[in-house]
C-alpha cells in the first residue's frame, strides 16, 4: 500500500473514532438492556429451550442467585459418568460423545463401532483441496483457515442447502470427521509459509481415534503415547458442548434461524470461538502464565505470588486489563467440573515431569490464592472459581502442541454441539432470532449536499 492511500484511509479513521466510542453504562440500567443477554444477577436472559447439553452453576431460591457445585451434562448425562466410565472399559470416549450429542441416546458398542467406522471413511478431504483452499492461501491463524475452508466445504457438496434433518446429519457428520485434517493442514502450512519451516502433510487414519489422528497428523514423527492419545481424548469430551448459551452455540442457533446452511453456520461459530473471551481464553491463560513466571522469582512463595496477582488486578502488570485468566465463569461458581476433570489428569502426566510439576504447581496457586486477592483488591465478594481455561492450554503444552492450535482443538470439539444446537433450533425452533435493539439517536433533518458544502466552507478556518 503507498503511503497516498494510507493517509486518505486515515483521514476517514479520524471520523470514525469520534462516533464509536463506549455507551454510558446508565443508558443501558435506563432502558432496561440486558448487557451481554444477563439480568443484572449475572443470570443469563432465557432465550430458548434445549435438550443437547446442561450447564449448572447456581440455583434460584425465593429470586435469588444461590452458588452451587458445577455440573455439566450431555443429553442428561452427567460428563463425570462419561469420562470415568469410558476410562475404566480403556477406550477413547470423544466419538461415543459425538454420538451422543447427535443422535441423543448412547450407543451399543455395535453402534458405536459402526459410526467410528463412517468418521473414518469421510476423514479424507475432496480431492484437490488441500492444495487448492489450503496450501494456496496459508494463513497466519488457524482458525481463519478452518472457517474459510468449512465455508469451501459448500462447493463441493451436491446438495449444500436443504434443510432436513437427514441433510442436515449427513453435513454435520462429514465437518466433524474433516474438521480435525482441515486444522492439521493449516498448521503445516503455517508454519511452513509464515514461519519458514518443512511441510509435512500426514493422511489421517481411517482406523484411529479423533485424538490419536490428532497427534499422529501434528508431529512429524508421527509418533505418540497411549497416555498422550487418552490426555487428549479427555480434553476433546469435556470441551465437546457447552450449552446453548455460550457464545459459539448462539451464534450457531442464530445463524442457523435463518434458515441458511450448514456451512454458513459451523463457519460463524468458529469465528466466534476465535475470539479471547471465548475460545481464545486459553491462550490467554497461557501468556499470563509466562508473564507471572518472568516476574515471581520463587513459585512457591505464596506472598511474592499474590503481590503480583495484585498488580494484575490493579492493571499494573500484564496486558493491563485487570483480569486474572482462567478465574471466574458466567455460570460455575464454587466449581466447573470441566476444570476439576482436567486438573486430575493434567496432575498426573505433570508428575512424569519435574518442570511440568513445578509449573502444575504455580496454577494451582493461582487457583487458591485469586478468589481473596480479588476480593483484597476490587473489594468484591463474588464467588469463584477457576475454569477450563485454567488447565488446557497447561495439557496442550504437556501435549507438545503449539499455541496457535490451543483454539482449532477446542473447535474440533465443540463441533459436535454446534451441530446438535443446529439440529434442535432448525427442525425444533423454527422461528428466525430477532432480538430488540434500543435507538439512543434523536431524528435528524436530512441536508443537501451543497447545503453541507456549504456549512463546511463557513467553519473552515482561513
């Protein structure tokens, strides 16, 4: 770009940046707004019905808000059930959980087996588009390549826009199995084109799990431990669905109101994933890690640990946002159960580790000691606890993998809820989503151009 242009552009940023700028917080308490969909409790603003996944974090008693022990259930499965379960029969549950969500009752191993056997089949990408949509426009973000390759998806499918549920099934299956290989490829080219290093580019295997085609296909060795395989799968059922509520599943429910495909949808979830308050977040918690690291020189000080934290708070320190990363959720409150799940097993393969124990270690102080730096600094009593943020991008990286698929691995979960959310809203609601926004503009008398030309020429100083 020539420096001519840059400085026409800037001149109409100049304009912009004085027309965007944050509401007043009382117009929204004026109104009757609810920020964020939440009623001033913090509770969310009921906006549908659903029988896919359950989120409990607190119950209401005489209208008002009552922490409680987090549970979080597919299908009316607790996910506590469903991971120990599958871990006691030594298997790998993620395709079982896919199963699940889809079609709403748990498989017999008949079943099940058949359905592993289908993801297997549809694992490979049309011919031609690897190279085509991926290796010829590598982007710098994962999640970038995989939602414009979901989108890419369209064009080679025969029948892209019906709506029935049978369609509907048959799309979601064939992103579920493909998302996985589209994440992988995007990475090799990453960091191939961007950073310079060998392309490997791994075919899936028809006859491996979704976490163990997962490794296999991000190392170039292709090598990986059954530990690491069953880590893994852990992370893909706990991330798997979250609710209708969360943002990605909205969004889902949204797009997929209108009436349009498959693609469109799946593609602006992942969007929404992509953003650090939501998917995002585990980077985040990854950075912030590094960042207290740099700056506490003993980790098992627990006044050096919470002095910092208190400058995170004060937004001295870090990214100056005054938020201590993987701490707090809009629904869990004495606990997430996702968190509680990851951190069993993140202790375990941290114990292999002598530097793995002694970072494992440094979160877990983090854990304990926030909740009272929180209230010590913002003076505020708000009931906490750390969430799955806290402890997945830690496995990730006990998992040898790069930050920049921390967030592609959490889409290749959650695709299996999105899908179902889809399912439910196109066939069961019926109805596109049409919320109400409140106009805070007075009307304005429209002005000739010459008029306007005018004005200006009267203000402009001589």
């Amino acid at each position: 770009m020539t420096k001519e242009i840059a400085k026409k552009r800037e001149r109409f940023y100049k304009t912009a940046s004085d027309l965007y700028k944050p509401f007043p917080k009382e117009l929204f308490k004026a109104f009757g707004v609810k920020r964020g969909l939440r009623n001033e409790d913090e509770t969310g603003v009921m906006a549908g019905l659903t029988s896919v996944g359950q989120v409990i974090g607190y119950y209401i008693e005489d209208g008002e808000k009552k922490p409680a022990q987090g549970h979080l259930k597919y299908r009316g499965y607790d996910i506590n059930d469903i991971v120990e379960n599958c871990e006691k029969e030594g298997r790998f549950g993620f395709e079982e959980v896919i199963y699940l969500l889809l079609f709403g009752e748990l498989p017999t191993s008949e079943v099940l087996e058949r359905f592993m056997d289908l993801i297997g089949d549809l694992r490979a990408l049309p011919s031609g588009f690897t190279e085509d949509m991926i290796l010829k426009a590598p982007s710098a973000n994962i999640m970038n390549k995989m939602a414009r390759s979901v989108l890419a998806m369209y064009s080679y499918d025969g029948n892209p826009d019906e709506i029935s549920v049978e369609n509907i099934l048959r799309q979601s299956i064939e992103l579920i199995a493909r998302l996985p290989v589209i994440a992988a490829a995007g990475y090799q080219a990453k960091r191939h084109y961007h950073d310079g290093e060998s392309l490997y580019l791994h075919v899936p295997r028809r006859e491996l799990s979704t976490a163990e085609n997962i490794l296999y296909m991000l190392r170039p060795d292709n090598k990986y431990t059954a530990a690491e395989a069953e880590m893994l799968d852990v992370l893909l059922m706990v991330q798997a669905e979250h609710g209708g509520g969360n943002n990605s599943a909205f969004t889902t429910r949204v797009v997929s109101s209108s009436g349009t495909d498959t693609y469109s949808a799946i593609a602006a979830a992942i969007g929404s994933l992509k953003g650090p308050k939501h998917g995002g977040a585990n980077a985040k918690v990854m950075a912030m890690r590094a960042n207290i690291e740099q700056n506490v020189k003993n980790w098992e000080d627990d006044e050096e640990i919470s002095a910092y934290l208190d400058k995170i708070l004060r937004r001295e320190a870090f990214d100056g946002a005054g938020l201590i990363y993987g701490m707090g959720h809009a629904v869990y409150t004495y606990s997430d159960p996702r968190c509680i799940l990851l951190k069993e097993r993140a202790a375990r393969l941290a114990s292999t580790n002598p530097e793995w124990e002694k970072e494992f270690k440094l979160y877990t102080a983090v854990e304990r000691l926030t909740p009272e730096r929180f209230y010590a600094v913002k003076h505020n009593s708000k009931v906490m606890c750390a969430n799955v943020d806290m402890y997945s991008g830690f496995v990730y990286k006990m998992l040898g993998i790069a930050p920049e698929m921390y967030t592609p691995i959490f889409a290749i979960a959650r695709i299996a809820g999105w899908c179902a959310h889809r399912l439910e809203e196109t066939i069961g609601c019926s109805r596109i989503i049409r919320p109400a926004y409140k106009s805070i503009v007075h009307q304005k008398t429209y002005v000739p151009l010459a008029e306007r030309d005018k004005r200006a020429k009267e203000v402009k100083p001589s």
